[in-house]
C-alpha cells in the first residue's frame, strides 16, 4: 500500500482530518545528514517516540504512509468512544422511566447525526497529531512506504519520490491491522472491520459481529443501542475471554438485556454475499443454521503491519504475532527498536505511550547494561468500554495460580454500595488480589459503569507499593463507587483482628460505654 487512501466519507470533517494527519501538500523533506533516530510509523508508539527526541535535541526522522495518529485517532480509541457516548445516551433515555422520568415519544436516533458528531470531533482532535505540529517540534515528518535498505539506510517511497534516510538507531512502529479468521467465503464478500466500521452514515438494520474480544463487544453493544438488531458470533463458550469470567457474565447478561443475541460456541461454516445481504451458515453442537444480516463486522484479532519493511536484509526476527523484541523492546539488531501493537502482544494506547518512553531512553541513552528500562518493570492496566465497564490490572487468578502464586481475593459487589445503587449501576463488583496472607495488590478486576476512571487508584497503589491497609486508611468522598475500593480494605483489616484483638476492643468498647 505505497498511495494514500482516502478516508470515507469525503465531507468536510474527514477534509480536515486528512489536512492535519497527510496533507496533500506536503513535501518531504531533503536530508541532509545522519539522523540520530529514525521512526516507522506514526501512531501512538511512533509520536511519543519522536516528540519526545527531537525535544531532547536529537535529530528525529518520522516516516507514515497513511494517516499519522495511527489506529487510536483515526479508526480505534477517539472514533468508537465517540459512538459509544452516543449509544450509552439512548440507552439511557429508554430507561428514563426507571428515573420517574416520562418521556413524551421514545428517543429517536439519528444515525449520520451520530456519525458526523464523530467525524466532527475526530477532527477536531487531530491537530495534536498533525504533520504541522510535529515539524514545529523539530521532527523531520516524511509521508510514504518505508523499508530497510541496510543496515543504517531507510528508504522512503511516495508517489513524488523517493528519500534515503540514514539513522544510528531506528524505530519500528507500524502498528497492527484486522486480521480476517479462515471462513470459507469470507475473503470474497465486503465485510467491515475496526479500519472502516467507522466509515458506516447508514444504521444496518440487522448486524453480524465476528468476535467477542473488545472491538466486537464494543461496537455490537454501541450498534445494538442506536437501533441494530446484532448478533455476536464467537467460537468459545463465553465473550470476553481474556477477562475475568465473573466479569464477563456480566457482561452477557447486559447484552441479552441490551436485545443482543450471542451465538457461542460455534462454527463459522460459509459466508456469501448476497442482494439481500450477508448470508451466514454456522453450526452448534450437531445443528446447523442460517442467518441473514445487512451488514457484518469482523474483529477477530490483529495482524502486525511488517510487510514491505525488508527486515529480513537488517536482521531483525519476527513471526505471525509481530517483531521479536527483548525486555528493553530491542530487536534481533541492536541498532534497531520496536513499540506498540507491531511487537506487543497487550494492544493499548497507552501501553504503546510508555513502550516509547521505554525505546526513548535506551536508543538514545543507555550504555551497556546500566540504566536500561524493562518492558517488566510496567504495571499495565487496560479498559473495555461496554454498559458496563471491565478493567483490569495485574494478575488473573488463574494466572497466579499457574505461577504458584497463593492470592487472597477480596470482592465486593456494588449492589453494597451506596453511589452504585443511587445511580442505578449495581450490576458488576469490584475483585483485589492479595498475595496470601499480606495487604499487597497482585491483581484487580472493575466491573462498574466507570470503571476504567477506578481502575488507576489500584493501578497507582500497585505501583507504589501501596498495600490494603492504607487504601482503607484513605477517605473517599461518599457517596461515590469508588467507595467500593475502601470497602475492601476494610475487608482486609477484618481479616487481620485476631481472637485477642477482638477481646480487646470489646474490652475498650465496654470501658468507653461505662463512662
């Protein structure tokens, strides 16, 4: 893919979108001398990295051949949020009712009304991105297909021209793209993905969503709530296979609420196009069925974007599931780095934000071993934005018990707690694991209507070594569902009143009473 492609449809947000993120006027510039870094790919991992250089004085090159911003500005975190807090709004006005709210006709969604809000604000996000403002931090920006011509040349290829690039270290982060499973009839029809879900101005009537990971959970609910009749398809016994399975049954239990129909442990058998739509035949258990839909949406996994890099003539490894990096993010070539979804196997912005601070400081300023950061040494938190939330950090059970980890665990469910019940939200919990027998975080699951927001208190308390007891010595505003967190530490220091403890403090109780 050496040209451009254009994102649809073409109104004025995506106009201005584009004049941000790949301008049709630029020209790449003429280097004239070795750049201290070079960097392949301009999504999150990509920009961090060479912001953060070129602001440190070294020379930064910056090579994109589509869209800077990458997946999160253009077809991932800002477009499908921005939907959701849509969704999330018409679902709510359909339950006004249980608020003593009466509304005079049902809430009528207007779906290009919804998609050009996002469009809207896409754009007027991506300055932050934009070609513009990172040649004003001193980054050398060229647009166009990049790959290795040796060990210390890139070349860049654009339709007007090519550039040779010579670097002391390089960057590799081009990120990851859908991946498409192997159903029979698939790779002849024209299915949606995350790359142009985002592209839709009509509401399908009926949508077949592939996968239940998060992109299917997350745009089959937000469709399901702006007026789709959605079916979710996935080979294994539940959704959200990577959560919690508690979390996750949650979950299934909003979505059957939601009108979703989950169709799981099942066979994608053959798909094919038809002039009424998408025909899907699948199979359960010995059974075999048919279903119609209008429009049907694949996220079934990512691919990492490695293609036409040539990384073969420098000597870097990788495989199916992206480049092959140690624990400092280094590639099989000492000279030459990876960051974010093409080398990691946690896809997340955020992560791929600080896998660039990680790159950042040992291409540029690590000597031998010393001072060199770790991939290991992160705490990684992560969110699926569904009706409602799961976060999650640390360790899972399951984990910790194949690491022969013994782990406390703590849970609390909202329907405890106050804020949770005043809103209506008393449909998930709040789980901590403890190493046995101490306060100390090991792992967390949030299942609550915000609970990426309530995630990073025990993101920070896991990073700072902050334990339990502290968490219940620390006020929380009440009522709020973060109050949930305490309640746990609470928990905990229950555990830790022993009989003499207990004797104790009913001695003083009785004492105080007396006086």
């Amino acid at each position: 893919m050496n040209e451009f492609e254009p994102l649809l449809p073409d109104d004025e947000h995506n106009r201005k979108l584009v004049g941000h993120v790949h301008p049709s006027d630029w020209t790449n510039p003429q280097p004239d001398r070795p750049y201290h870094l070079v960097v392949i790919g301009a999504g999150t991992a990509g920009l961090v990295t060479a912001a953060a250089a070129a602001g440190l004085g070294a020379r930064v090159a910056l090579i994109e051949r589509q869209l800077m911003g990458g997946d999160c500005l253009n077809v991932g975190c800002v477009p499908s949020k921005a939907i959701i807090r849509s969704a999330r709004l018409a679902a709510d006005l359909r339950s006004a009712s249980d608020f003593g709210i009466t509304l005079t006709q049902l809430p009528f969604v207007d779906f290009p009304a919804v998609m050009e809000r996002m469009r809207r604000l896409r754009a007027e996000i991506s300055p932050h991105d934009s070609a513009a403002r990172f040649q004003e931090l001193g980054v050398d920006v060229f647009f166009g297909s990049a790959s290795f011509a040796d060990g210390d040349r890139v070349s860049v290829d654009s339709p007007h021209g090519s550039r040779t690039l010579e670097y002391r270290k390089a960057v590799v982060a081009t990120g990851a793209r859908a991946a498409a499973p192997p159903i029979p009839g698939l790779d002849s029809v024209h299915y949606l993905t995350n790359e142009t879900v985002f592209s839709l101005t009509g509401l399908p009537r009926r949508l077949g969503v592939i996968g239940s990971g998060p992109v299917g959970c997350e745009m089959a609910q937000a469709l399901s709530q702006l007026g789709s009749e959605v079916v979710l398809f996935d080979r294994g016994d539940r959704i959200l296979s990577k959560e919690d399975p508690e979390a996750a049954q949650v979950v299934a239990e909003q979505f059957s609420r939601d009108g979703i129909q989950l169709v799981l442990n099942s066979k994608l058998l053959k798909i094919s196009e038809t002039s009424e739509g998408f025909s899907i035949t699948y199979s359960q258990g010995n059974e075999e069925h048919e279903l119609l839909v209008d429009q049907l949406l694949v996220a079934a996994g990512r691919a990492p974007n490695v293609d036409e890099l040539n990384l073969e003539s420098v000597g870097v490894d990788y495989d199916s599931n992206g480049i092959s990096v140690n624990d400092h993010l280094q590639t099989s070539n000492p000279r030459i780095f990876a960051a974010g979804d093409v080398c990691s196997r946690y896809k997340f912005t955020h992560l791929a934000d600080f896998q660039a601070r990680i790159v950042l400081q040992n291409a540029l300023f690590s000597i031998g071993p010393f001072g060199r950061k770790k991939m290991s040494q992160l705490v990684i938190p992560w969110c699926t934005y569904t009706s409602p939330e799961v976060a999650h950090v640390g360790l899972f059970e399951h984990e910790a018990a194949r690491r022969g980890i013994q782990v406390d665990v703590y849970k609390q469910d909202l329907a405890g707690v106050d804020r949770a019940i005043l809103e209506g939200e008393t449909q998930g919990f709040v789980k901590i694991l403890t190493k046995r027998d101490s306060d100390r975080i090991v792992g967390a699951t949030i299942v609550a209507a915000h609970a990426g927001e309530m995630i990073s208190e025990i993101t920070v308390a896991m990073n700072g070594g902050i334990g339990l007891s502290k968490i219940a010595g620390a006020i929380h505003p009440y009522p709020t569902q973060a109050e949930a967190i305490r309640k746990i530490g609470d928990q905990y220091n229950r555990t830790r009143l022993t009989p003499f403890s207990q004797r104790l403090l009913n001695l003083l109780r009785r004492i105080n009473v007396g006086r």
